[in-house]
C-alpha cells in the first residue's frame, strides 16, 4: 500500500532528495537514459530500505538551470523516471524541477501519482545565479487545483544559493509564505547545498510560524539533526546521506538509517 506524507509535530520526518544523473538536452546529459533510471531506483530503495519517509526526485545534474519554465525533454525525462521510482517502491514521492517550475512539478505529480513538490522562490523574488526570480503562487495554487488538489507545496523561504531581492526579513518572509501564498509547509536552509542551516533561523520562522510545518532543508546530519528538532519538523536531506557525504555520489543506506535513528 501506497504511503502518504505527514506533516505535523507529533512525529519528524526525514525526506531524502533523489538527485538525478543530467538529463536529455542538459550540457552534462550522458547518452544513457538507462543509466539516468537505475540511478534514481538504486537510490529510492536505499531510501525505502533505510526508513526514510518520503524522497524529493530533483533534475539536480541539469547545470545550469532556468530560472523559468524547464524544457519539455526535461519534463518528459522526469517523468520516465517518476514513472517507474513509483512503481519501485511504496514512500511518498514529490518532485523540485530546478531552478523554480512548479508547473512542471504539479504535472509530475499528477502523471506520476506525486504527494508534494518544492518550489524553490512561491514568494517574494530572489537574486540568484539564473537572475532574478519572482514567486508566482497565484499561477501555482490554481494550477494544484487543476491538476493535483491533493499535493502538498514545500516553499523555500530566503533559499539557498539566493539573496532576496530588497530587505525583507526572515520572519515576514515566512509569515507571508504561509498566510498570503498558502503554502503547506516552510523550508529553511543555509547558503548552499550542503552548508549547515542556522538554528537561530529556524528558531526566528518558529517563533514567527507557530502552527506552520517546518523543514531544514540543508546541511543537516546524523550527528547534528537532533539540534533542530526543538523546532523543526523535518528534514530534507541530500550530501549527508551519499557515500562518503560526497553529493555527487550514490545514497548511502547505512548513513540515511543513521540519519533515521538521530531524528526518531
């Protein structure tokens, strides 16, 4: 039987991002969609194995990213692979289709039987590497309801690997994130992928967001996850979990049980 996500107090979660292989028409893509498959499976079962609650299946090797709407080769991959990660194992899935198209996200999950996507900028705008991107939870909320009423919307709030655009504080930034854009659940993270998030941060969105589901979305270890389950709800996890915490190398199952162990 299919399982579902949860998000709530009572119990901390531990989603894993399967990172994707670069894919057809990305500058990395390697000629081998097979390889691009068994990849994303070895790495879901790891997960399912280990006790992970749900994975995040992310066009991490899609280098340099748009900062719109990705390619249809994109979507199409991503759903090949969605497609049979949902036939391989039982966890909740979700989809992160980098830099920002929850658009293509929400269609994943509809075709692919998806619980949530991550949407790295729902609000605000943010200065990052692809120029500036601007929220649009205007288009995203109504398109969930179209396609996939029943998927759950992860939203970055001051993402990694990003400056927001004016001085808008952490707290408002996560206030409006929940009330104004009606997101599901906020993820706080540190300033790149692997850096450590700040606990102070997560403790200032707690403070702000009392009743909203909160994620540490970067950084986070066996050996410091603990730290911030005082306020935070969850994790989701990436580098710490590969071998050697290496993030360019396959998940490691006996890191993500550890990873298990520390959180429950």
């Amino acid at each position: 039987m299919l399982k579902t996500i949860s998000l709530s107090r009572t119990r901390r979660i531990l989603i894993v991002v399967v990172h994707l292989l670069p894919l057809p028409g990305s500058p990395r893509w390697g000629e081998s969609f097979e390889r691009v498959i068994r990849s994303a499976l070895d790495d879901a079962r790891a997960c399912e194995d280990a006790g992970a609650d749900a994975i995040v299946i992310e066009n991490f090797g899609d280098v340099p990213f748009s900062r719109g709407a990705v390619p249809p080769e994109t979507v199409a991959a991503m759903a090949a692979v969605g497609t049979t990660v949902r036939e391989a194992v039982q966890l909740p899935i979700g989809f992160n289709v980098l830099r920002n198209d929850g658009h293509a996200a929400l269609a994943l999950c509809a075709s692919c039987g998806g619980d949530f996507i991550r949407v790295n900028v729902l609000a605000g705008a943010m200065v990052t590497d692809q120029g500036v991107i601007e929220g649009n939870a205007f288009a995203v909320t109504r398109l969930r309801r179209q396609l996939a009423p029943n998927a759950k919307i992860l939203a970055d709030v001051h993402v990694k690997h990003a400056a927001p655009l004016g001085n808008v504080p952490l707290e408002i930034a996560a206030r409006d994130t929940a009330a104004r854009v009606l997101a599901d659940g906020l993820i706080i993270s540190g300033t790149g992928t692997g850096e450590a998030t700040n606990l102070e941060d997560v403790r200032r969105v707690r403070s702000a967001c009392p009743d909203s589901p909160i994620l540490v979305g970067s950084g986070v270890t066996a050996a410091n996850g603990a730290s911030y389950l005082d306020f935070a709800d969850g994790v989701i996890v990436g580098t710490s979990v590969k071998r050697e915490g290496e993030v360019s190398n396959p998940v490691d199952r006996n890191r993500v049980a550890a990873l298990c162990k520390a959180l429950h």
